[in-house]
C-alpha cells in the first residue's frame, strides 16, 4: 500500500514538471509572437506614412524667360519756335519834367524828426556864404522808439572847402538822450553844403550846429 502512494505522489510531480515546462515554451512562444506582430505593425504604418507623404510631392521645372530688353531709339522732339517777344514800351518823353517839382516824401514810421541849423547859417549874408545843399533827416532810433523816447541832440561839426562835413560830434550838454547820439551824427555826415567863398577862394566853416528834434507823432 506504502508503494502505492509513492508512485502516486511521483507520477504527480512528473506531471507538474511537464506542465510547467510546457507553460514555460507557450510563454515564449506567445511573447514572441507578440512582439513580432508588433514590430509588424510599426514596419506597416512607417510604410503607409512615407508612401502617403510622397504621394503628395510637387514636381516643376523653372523655365528661363527671355529677359532682354528692347530698347527704342527715340529721337527728341523738336523744341517750339519761341514766342515773339512783347513790344517795347513807349520811351518816356522828358521835355514836360518840372524840375523844381516838389519831392515826394515817403514816412516809413509814425516820428517825425527835425533839423535845425545854427551856427553862423543865414539866408540873407552874401552870395559867398555857406549854403546846405542837401539835408538828410535822421533815423528814429529803434531803442528809443520801443521806450517812447523823445527829445533833440545838437551836433556840431566843419564845413570844408568841398562842401562835406568833417569832425561831427555830438555835444553833450545839449541832447536830452544818449540814444540819440549815433542817429544824430550819422544823418549830419550826410549833409552838403556849397562852401564859404571869400576873395574867390572857399574858406572852411567851423563851429555849425545843427539840431535835430526827435518826436513821436499820433496815427
């Protein structure tokens, strides 16, 4: 009876043995099988992938254009015959001019400005006196025009033999402003005078004096 069960419980470990063994080669066999198939599908779907992607490829081919240039000679046109010039204007006739016609005085400011002339200067002496020829009234400072400046500058000076002024200056206890000074003397070296004539020979005159009156005039 003890033999028995000895063969028994043998021929029951032989049988798990076989059953693990083949358990064991049905593993490898599916885990095999299972890889392959993957490796199946991943090898299919690359294919499809690069297939489907050329597929869609664009072949062209550039064609080279004729880029030359044709150029034209163009002759240059002709210019217009130029416009007949305007008619002159008619000569102005001379003979009707007044010359003792009154000036036109042009006020560039609203001042006025006066001269007084002093200093040996009178109408009724001979023919051989000094006599102004030309008078230039002076420029209204800007300076003391912007300050509403007004007053008068006395500058005295030499009459020379040729009738134009020599040594101006201003004198000084006889001008009401210093902003007066540069017009003043400015506008009396402009002066002419027919020279002193004495025994046929002009003569220098010292000493004259003008004054010029500076005033601000109301529009």
């Amino acid at each position: 009876m003890s033999a028995t069960i000895i063969e028994t419980l043998s021929i029951s470990k032989s049988g798990n043995y076989v059953r693990m063994a083949i358990g064991v080669i049905l593993g490898v066999v599916i885990t095999a099988g299972l890889f392959w198939f993957m490796q199946y599908l991943i090898e299919t779907a690359d294919r499809e992938l690069n297939e489907g992607a050329s597929g869609h490829l664009i072949d062209f081919v550039r064609l080279k254009r004729d880029e030359s240039i044709q150029r034209r000679q163009l002759k240059p046109k002709k210019p217009p015959p130029p416009d007949a010039p305007p008619p002159q204007p008619p000569t102005p006739q001379l003979d009707n001019l007044n010359p003792n016609a009154e000036k036109i005085a042009i006020s560039a400011a609203p001042v006025e400005t006066d001269i007084e002339m002093s200093g040996g200067f009178s109408l009724g002496v001979g023919e051989g006196d000094y006599l102004p020829i030309v008078k230039v009234a002076p420029i209204y400072p800007q300076r003391a025009l912007s300050r509403s400046v007004e007053g008068y500058c006395v500058v005295q000076y030499t009459v020379t033999k040729q009738g134009t002024i020599r040594d101006p200056f201003v004198v000084e206890d006889q001008c009401t402003s210093t902003l007066f000074h540069r017009a003043s003397v400015q506008a009396a070296m402009k002066f002419k005078y027919k020279p002193r004539v004495v025994d046929g020979q002009a003569i220098e005159v010292p000493g004259v004096q003008n004054k010029f009156t500076y005033e601000i005039t109301q529009d």
